[in-house]
C-alpha cells in the first residue's frame, strides 16, 4: 500500500495556502466595495471575481498540493 505525507514540507504549505487565501478573500472584498462606490463597477466586479476564484480560491489549493507526496509515485 502506498504511504501518503500530507506534510512533506512540514508546515508551509498549508500556512502559506491559508495566507493566500485570507489574501484573495481580503482583496476580493474590497473590490466588491469598490465597485458600489465607483464608476467602473463591472471591472471592479471583474477584479474581486478573479481575487476570489484565481487567489482565494485556486492558488490555495495548488500551493497546499505542492506539499503532498505520495512515496513511490510522482504527482504532476
């Protein structure tokens, strides 16, 4: 049976996902803030969508996925 290590790199990669998406979270808000007050709404909007979904979202799981191996076979 293949051994799975959730932690190859100890720590930083699950903090350093969380980081970022506290990140994308943070900037996805205040784009959506922006976009009620200023005259570019659908680009504001555009911005906390791609904040959201491409850091919050997709980079967290990419970057805690680089911490995870599976001995005996390769991950790409």
């Amino acid at each position: 049976m293949l051994e799975i290590d959730h932690f190859s790199h100890g720590w930083l990669t699950p903090i350093v996902a969380y980081v970022m998406s506290f990140t994308g979270s943070l900037l996805g808000l205040r784009c959506m803030a922006r976009s009620r007050t200023g005259s570019a709404r659908d680009g504001w909007l555009l911005a906390a969508a791609v904040a959201i979904g491409g850091t919050g979202i997709w980079v967290m799981h990419f970057i805690a996925m680089l911490g995870f191996a599976i001995e005996g076979a390769s991950i790409r």
